[in-house]
C-alpha cells in the first residue's frame, strides 16, 4: 500500500493500471473504520491491484477536481480511467471486494479466494449492535476490566446518529446534534478500550454456541452476547415503495431533508417520529402535506401544535398511501380517502415515511422468547430466554424506547455481566 500526495497522483494512479485509491481523513471513525478492511484486502488482491491512500485535508484541490466530497471515499481505476462505483461512508468489506473483483478476471478471484484464511478470535463478551444501548454496556463492561468487542453492520450510533436533535438527553442545557451526540458516546467507549468491529457483514450468528461469523471469515466467538440491534422503519408496502427508496422515498429526515430547500414533501405518518421530523423537515421545503390514517395525530401535543401553526404544513387524515411513481422529476403518491374510498395523487418532490419501527432480529428471532410485537423479552437483568444471552435497548419488550431508556439497559446487563464473570 502506498500513501501519495496531489502531484504523484498521475504517476501512481492514472498511469499504473488497476488502483484503489482512498481518500482519507483525520479524525473521522468512518475513515478508522475502513482503514484495517482496506489494509487486509491490499494484502489480499495487491498483486493485481495497486492499493494508494491520500490525505484529503492537504491535498483538497485534487478532491475537490475529482468531485471527493465525504471521508473515506473509494476510487477505482484501470488505464486512467475511473471505473466502478464510489464508495463512501461506512463502507462495507464486501462492497469493496465486489468493486476490486470487477477488475479481475475469474482465475485471478479464485487464486485471491484460495488466499483468504478463516480467523478465530475469543473475547469476553460481544455485543451486536452499536447505538447507545449497546455503547453504554461496552463502556461499562470495559470499566470492568472485561474483554469487549462490539459489532455493528453499520457506523456505531444507531438511531441517535440520524436523528436531527436530542434535547432530551440529561446533561445538555442545549439540544445536542444526534450525530455528536452518538459520536460522543462512541468515541467515549472506543478510548475506554472496547474493540470495534463496525461496518461488517454478519452472516451468521450462533446464540447457543455464543459465535457470530463476519464478513463470511472471520469467526468471533464470546463466553456471552448482549443484543442491541435496535429497530429499522417499517416499510408500508405498496408499489413502488422499495423501488424508490433513496430515489425519491426517504426514511431519515435527517440525512435527506436539505435536500428539499424550497421543495414540496409528502410525510407518511402522525406519530411522534412523523410529527417531529414534518416539522424540521419544514426548515427547508416550501410545502408539506401530511398524510395519516387516523383523524388526528397520535404524537405529544406539544410537537402537534407545532405542526397546526406552521402555515407551510398541511394535513390529510383518515388517508392511507397506496402507491408511490416517479414521473419525470415528480413523485406522484395515490392516497386513499378511508371514508369516501376516494383515491386522490398527490404531486411532490419527495416523500418522507415515518410510520413505526421493527426490531432486528431477524438473525435469531426463532432462538428467543418474544412478545406478541416481535421484541425480545428479557428479565430485569436484561436475560433474554437463553443462558448468557442478554438483550438491551429498543429490540427489547417495553414501554418506552428513548436514548435514556436503552442506555439504562445497557448498563444494567453490563453491571449484571459484571458480576457474573468477576
Ligand atoms: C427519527 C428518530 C428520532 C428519535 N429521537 C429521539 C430523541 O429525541 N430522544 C430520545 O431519547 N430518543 C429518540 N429516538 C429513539 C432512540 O433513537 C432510540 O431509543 C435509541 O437509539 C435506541 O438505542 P439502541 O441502542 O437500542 O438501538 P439503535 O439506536 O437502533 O442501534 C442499534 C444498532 O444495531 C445495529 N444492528 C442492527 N442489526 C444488527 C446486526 N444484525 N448485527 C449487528 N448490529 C446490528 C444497527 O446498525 C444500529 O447501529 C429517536 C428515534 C428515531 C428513529
């Protein structure tokens, strides 16, 4: 692997054939999170692809001509010419293999596949699942001197990362940015010692032998687990749905909603999460209609009165959406009038959906006892129905699911992990 600056990048990367070149960043986990993936594959594929890494703060004219926006970016070249897809963010191990892979031909990926030896590594405890449930416990087993790893198939964060505000988390008098907020937490448990394994594929995961496989070779195996996988958006179901999320369907009002400055938006849903993030998505788009199945909103007060006087948010209730298409660059939602069975299009830019959470839990639902809703039950030590198998935060049954409420789980099972093992 080879580190360039701007004026090396013709020689090393246009004219050297098959390159991967990363652009990184200082004090950026997602670029430390990338940074042991892209060492071992440069161990792996080297001899075919030329592995180059640049710093993008010193060399930012390059980034900036080579349209480099976010740290890491991935870059793929052959003969001076970029190929491939970009990758950026939390990116994956296997996104990266299947970039390289594109460059190889058949008997050299299976020469690199032959290459690949499976790893074994032992720790006390893991934990699945990086947000603030998982975090606390990996803070606190770690305070007790017990060997953690903490494995997440995205950035640690979880749900708070996306959220645009937390003004509800004690200890700020100002509300504090989710994303700091998460990476306060994250970094807190990281320098404590924890080990990270975030951005991974899990494809395997044994409750009863306490072993999980990553990125299909690498086996970690624990004496217990704790489950913090939280939840995801459930999706509503209706044509055109999976189709155009992320072209048009948004579930992160966060991540996408200054992209609507002066745009009109559709939000499914009047529960809290819609009502809250109707109404930051208010602070850019010029006109929001609000579709929700009941005649009023199911959310506090307060962030309802919020939304009857902003004058740029209107509401349709008793109206279910039942498909959504993009016509040229229009989204078009059909809602059903509940009472008259009426179907009405609505014409925007872009659609929001907040309509519930699930947990995840699909890796194990059928090992554990759950409630009626899908989510763990646990006892008041945070014990799910397996021996040593502990479960925490928002993928548990319970009545409230907040930051404070997760982080409080997550500290029970690890002070009851604590002592179990000390
Ligand atoms: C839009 C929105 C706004 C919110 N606003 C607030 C607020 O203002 N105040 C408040 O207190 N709460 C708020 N909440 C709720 C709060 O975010 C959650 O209660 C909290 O994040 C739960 O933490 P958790 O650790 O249980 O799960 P999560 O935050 O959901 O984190 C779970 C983690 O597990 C990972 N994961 C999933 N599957 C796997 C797997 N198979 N293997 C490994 N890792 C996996 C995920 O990538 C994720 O990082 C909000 C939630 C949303 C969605």
């Amino acid at each position: 692997m080879k580190e360039i600056i701007a004026s090396e990048f013709e020689s090393e990367v246009l004219k050297s054939g098959k390159v991967v070149l990363d652009f990184y960043s200082s004090e950026c986990p997602p670029c430390e999170a990338l940074a042991p993936k892209f060492e071992s594959l440069a161990g792996l594929y080297g001899n075919d692809i030329k592995f180059v890494k640049i710093f993008r703060q010193k060399n930012k004219e390059l980034a900036d001509k080579l349209e480099v926006r976010s740290s890491p970016t991935l870059l793929f070249f052959e003969n001076g010419k970029e190929v491939g897809e970009r990758l950026s963010g939390g990116i994956k191990r296997s996104d990266i293999i299947t970039n390289l892979n594109t460059l190889l031909s058949a008997d050299q990926i299976s020469v690199i596949n032959n290459k690949i030896t499976p790893t074994v590594t032992e720790y006390d405890v893991m934990i699945l699942g990086a947000g603030p449930g998982g975090l606390t416990a990996g803070l606190y087993l770690c305070q007790a001197k017990i060997n953690t790893v903490l494995i997440d198939i995205a950035l640690p964060g979880g749900n708070v990362a996306t959220t645009h505000e937390v003004s509800n988390y004690p200890g700020f008098i100002e509300p504090q940015k989710g994303y700091m907020l998460s990476h306060n937490m994250s970094e807190q448990t990281k320098l404590c010692g924890t080990a990270y394994k975030v951005a991974v594929d899990v494809s395997m995961v044994d409750l009863f032998k306490k072993e999980v496989i990553l990125d299909e070779y690498e086996t970690i195996k624990a004496k217990k687990i704790i489950i913090a996988t939280g939840t995801s958006p459930n999706l509503i179901g209706v044509p055109g749905e999976k189709e155009l999320k992320g072209k048009g369907i948004s579930y992160c009002a966060t991540c996408d909603a200054k992209y609507y400055g002066d745009k009109e938006v559709v939000v499914i849903g009047g529960g809290n999460s819609a009502v809250e993030e109707a109404d930051f998505i208010a602070k850019f788009a010029s006109k929001i209609t609000m579709v929700h199945q009941f005649d009023t909103f199911t959310s506090n007060k307060t962030a309802q009165e919020k939304i009857f006087s902003n004058p740029k948010i209107s509401t349709l209730f008793e109206h279910e959406p039942r498909s959504f298409k993009r016509v040229g660059d229009k989204m078009v939602t059909e809602v059903e009038d509940l009472k008259t069975k009426e179907i009405k299009t609505l014409e925007s830019d872009g659609v929001f959906i907040f309509i519930g959470m699930k947990p995840n839990i699909q890796l194990f639902k059928d090992k554990l006892t759950l409630d009626q809703w899908g989510y763990i039950k646990t006892d008041e030590d945070m014990r799910t129905s397996l021996p040593d198998v502990f479960a925490v935060g928002d993928v548990i049954s319970k009545k409230y699911r907040q930051i404070t409420t997760a982080v409080a789980d997550g500290t029970i099972a690890a002070i009851a992990i604590a002592k179990e093992m000390n």
